[in-house]
C-alpha cells in the first residue's frame, strides 16, 4: 500500500485530531495545535514507511504539539486562555464541560492519557505508542487521572 | 464502566466537522503558501465542464477532462512523484485566470509554465511540438510525427496527444487527420470541435 495523496490524509484524520486537540487544550488553542500538527505531518510524509499506521502517527504528533502549547502557554504572563477552557455551549454536545476543564488541569501525561482514551478510543497499546512510553505506563497515567478527577469531581 | 468514566465519554467534546474542515483548508493553504505541498490540485470550471487542475513546484502537470477520477489521477501522482499533494485554488490562479480569457477570446497564447514530467521521450517531443502550433491553425499527426522527428510514427503521435495530460493548454486539439477529419480526442470529439470553432478554425 502506498501512502495517500496528503489532502486525503488530512481530510480522513482532521476530526478526530481537531477532537483530540479540543480535549488535550481547549477550543482556542486547538486551531494552532492543529496547524502545526499537520505541517510537522506534511514535512515528515514521505518519509513514512508503508503500511505505518497513520492514526497512530498523527496523534503522536498531535500530542507532541499539545505539549508543547502548554508550556509556552505556562511560560506566558497572563493566562489568556482560561476564558475558552470550557468548550463552546453547543446545546447537546456537552452536559458536562466542567469535567473537561477538569481533565485540563491534570498533569500532561494523564490529560493525554484521558482524551486518548475517551476521545480518540484507542487501546492501552496504542496510547502507549502515541505518548511514547509503555503500555503499563499508559495504564498507570490513566488509572491516575481517573483517581484524580474522582476527587474533584462531585456528582 | 464507572460513572466517572461514562460521564467523560458522554461529555467528551464533539466533533466538529465545520471547525475541523475549516482547520484543514488553513492547512492546506498554508502548505501550498509556504512551500511544503509538491503538488497543488483544484477544480477549475470551464465552458467544456469542470477540469482538474493540477500543479507541480515547476509547472501545470495536469488538467483532466475527467474530474470525477481526480482521485485515482493523484494516487498516481502521489506514487509516481510526491504524496505531498494538497488542494489549494489559489495555486491554480493563474491556470483558471488564463483559460477564462482562452474561453472568452481574449487570449491566444497561454503563458504558463508547464511540467512535463509525464510524458517521456517521443510522447514528450510529440507534445512539445504540439504546444508550437498557433491559435487558430490547424495541423496533421503526420506533420506533429514528423517535427517530432519520427515521420512515421503517425500512430504513436496520435497515442501521445490522446495520452496529452494538459489539453487546451498543450493544443492537442489543433492536431486533425490528413484531409480534414477531426480524428481523436481525449475529451470527447463534441469538446474539439468546440475548441476548433472557439477558435475560428472550422467552417461552419
């Protein structure tokens, strides 16, 4: 299998990266996040061996990306974005924004370990993958944050 | 699952296909801008129907008649040069600016910089000696085969110019048989003829 014409990688992996980039750092930041992602995608394309596993790939990225928002982001003076942590009021979309602000606040290996898991859907493994570390990593960070986000979260 | 854990899936933010479509056109703008794209493609219309455009770094590599398989055209093209392919119109500006004053007769000659990566050898002189004939003139097979230094290859002429990837812009449809008779095209006789008239070089 050859690798795709980029556009149609884009356009198959655009919503769940917008997604995955919305939960990692909120609606505002996202749009960078994500123009960065696939530029950083665009470049290393052709590079990329057949058959990889372009999901896997592209969160990776992704992830990196986030990370890297957030520090910039802690390293600004004034904290800019906490007006847009909650996701738009989009009527049905969201019953619970405030549990999201939560995972936002968590430390970034758990945060990513949330929204791999509830976001993008993926297993153990593959979250592994996309953050670099191993499966039993990946479980503990997300073991972590759910205990966590147990302890803020009331309801 | 635990409460907790329903009520993350259940409030996960949603996907938003306008923002994120929005996003992905930015990128694809922003890497036919900035460089990163090999390739550059979008839909240009056209009297004869819509035609898919296409651009590489050093010129128009493509324009098809056959739009509804742009898609099987750039998975070759991502196979044969570079899976860096975005959509971006304003890549093909000039392309769509050009032929709009071909189609309202208000240009003659396109001055567009063209790739001919894919063609090779005699298809490629074939195409090029075809790009030389003037606006309104007419020529044979048997004159393109010879100026393309192969006299009798008048078969393999014909196969070239039906294989023409940038039709109108390389005037393969200025190219009849001996005696006047449209012969072939890749596009459909209908849309050479068309072009010939456009163009004042058919009676009637």
């Amino acid at each position: 299998m050859q690798l795709p014409p980029f556009q149609r990688f884009l356009d198959d992996h655009r919503e769940p990266v917008w997604r995955f980039l919305v939960a990692l750092v909120g609606r505002q930041e996202a749009d960078d996040c994500f123009q960065e992602t696939f530029l950083a995608a665009l470049r290393a394309y052709p590079r990329l061996r057949n058959g990889a596993n372009l999901d896997a790939w592209v969160l990776t990225i992704a992830h990196r990306k986030a990370i890297d928002s957030h520090r910039a982001r802690a390293r600004r003076p004034i904290a800019v974005a906490d007006a847009d942590e909650s996701p738009p009021a989009d009527g049905p979309g969201n019953p619970d924004p405030e549990l999201w602000g939560l995972v936002r606040r968590l430390p970034p290996k758990q945060r990513a370990a949330v929204a791999l898991r509830f976001v993008a859907d993926l297993p153990h493994v593959e979250a592994a993958r996309v953050m670099g570390c191993s499966e039993a990593a990946a479980r503990r960070n997300l073991h972590a944050a759910l205990t966590n986000l147990r302890k803020e979260w009331s309801r | 699952m635990t409460h907790l854990e329903r009520a993350l899936r259940e409030s996960a933010p949603r996907g938003d296909a306008d923002a994120a479509a929005l996003a992905a056109r930015r990128v694809a703008a922003r890497a036919a801008e900035e460089g990163g794209a090999d390739i550059a493609y979008a839909i240009v219309p056209s009297p004869l129907g819509a035609l898919g455009g296409v651009c590489s770094r050093r010129g128009l590599l493509c324009l098809s008649y056959r739009v509804e398989r742009l898609d099987e055209l750039l998975d070759v093209l991502a196979g044969a040069l570079s899976p860096r392919i975005v959509e971006s119109p304003a890549r093909l500006d000039a392309v769509a600016r050009q032929l709009e004053e071909y189609f309202a007769g208000r240009r003659q000659r396109f001055e567009l910089p063209i790739d001919w990566s894919l063609a090779r050898g005699f298809a490629r002189r074939v195409l090029r000696a075809t790009a030389d004939v003037p606006y309104g003139n007419a020529t044979t097979y048997t004159e393109i085969a010879g100026r393309a230094g192969s006299p009798l290859a008048v078969r393999a002429a014909g196969n070239a110019l039906a294989a023409n990837p940038v039709p109108i812009v390389v005037p393969c449809h200025r190219v009849l048989r001996v005696g006047g008779g449209l012969g072939g095209y890749a596009g459909g006789l209908e849309r050479k003829r068309f072009l010939l008239e456009l163009e004042g070089a058919l009676e009637g």
